[in-house]
C-alpha cells in the first residue's frame, strides 16, 4: 500500500471516529441515570489514536466538542467543552503514541489505553483549574476527584472492557494494523 493511500485511508478513518463522536452521545443519553457518565466521545477518539496514530487522534479529538458545540449546543463550551477539547486531544495523541511505539501484544493495548485514561483525566484536572483561575470560581479537589473519577466510573470500565476488544478484533482482521512502521 502506497503511502498517498495510507494516509486517505487515515482520512476516512479519522472522519468516521469524528462522526462517531457527534453520534454515540445521543445514544448513550437515552440510558438513564449513567449516559453520560459512559463517556462516549471518549471511545472513538481513543480508537482513532490505535487507528489513525497520535497526530490525527489529536486533531479529531480537539475538533468533536467544538464541531458537536456548534452543531448541538452541546457539551456547553465553557469551561466543560475547553476543557474536553484537551484531554480528548490528550487521550487520541497518548493512545496513539503508545500503540505505535509499544509491541503489538494484547497487554500493550491495554497500557496504552490505561496510560491514555490517567494522562487524559490528568490534563482536564490542569485545564479546568486554569479555567476555573480565568474565571475566578473554585476548583477544589473534591471537585476534580468527582468529575474525572467517580462520575467517570462506568466509562472506564466500559472503555477498558470495549476498546481492547475492537482493537484485538481489528489486529486481526486488518493486517496493517500490526505492522511495525
């Protein structure tokens, strides 16, 4: 494969993870109670980093809260869709460099997922305390703990559960996807 393909191939790729991203919270919003605590513009931007590598799974998960801001109204843009601009970026750019640096086994899906999960959480702790400082409110400890661990509980867990397996199945399916550059 030609790299004028590969990268169309990433394109589309990166498009289909970035419509993803407008659609599954519409889906996830019909569960009661936890859909939007599944996270779901968080799975294909961690996709897209397996799929398409760091650079353009920064590109689209910068772009989906604003893209899905404009088009929805939806995640309000201050300070909670700033804020996710970055740790999505954070999670696509991470997962991405790990899988693409680290062996192709099952047990490195998982530590670049893990490692995406933490720096992403991590980066929207220091976003929203810098935004918080802009605005002049608190963002307190309890704060971060609430929003970026125990309301994100069924995400994580639905993220550690789902994500290894599309891209084990994926491993297996599309040969490329193991392939060492």
């Amino acid at each position: 494969m030609n790299m004028h393909s590969v990268r169309i191939q990433k394109l589309t790729l990166a498009a289909v993870c970035l419509a993803l991203c407008m659609i599954l919270p519409f889906l996830t919003g019909q569960i009661p109670e936890i859909g939007s605590m599944l996270c779901p513009m968080h799975i294909p931007v961690l996709l897209c980093g397996f799929l398409c590598g760091p650079a353009w799974a920064a590109v689209v998960g910068a772009v989906a809260p604003l893209l899905r801001f404009m088009i929805f109204g939806m995640p309000p843009l201050f300070p909670v869709g700033v804020a996710m601009c970055v740790e999505l970026a954070t999670y696509g750019a991470v997962s991405g460099l790990l899988y693409h640096a680290l062996p192709r086994k099952p047990m490195y899906v998982y530590v670049s997922l893990l490692s995406a999960m933490v720096a992403g959480r991590v980066v929207w702790g220091v976003v929203r305390l810098v935004l918080s400082g802009v605005s002049g409110t608190a963002f307190t400890w309890a704060a971060f703990l609430s929003g970026a661990l125990t309301q994100a509980i069924p995400g994580m867990i639905l993220h550690i559960v789902l994500i290894p397996a599309i891209v084990l199945a994926l491993q297996k399916a599309l040969p490329w996807m193991t392939a060492r550059k």
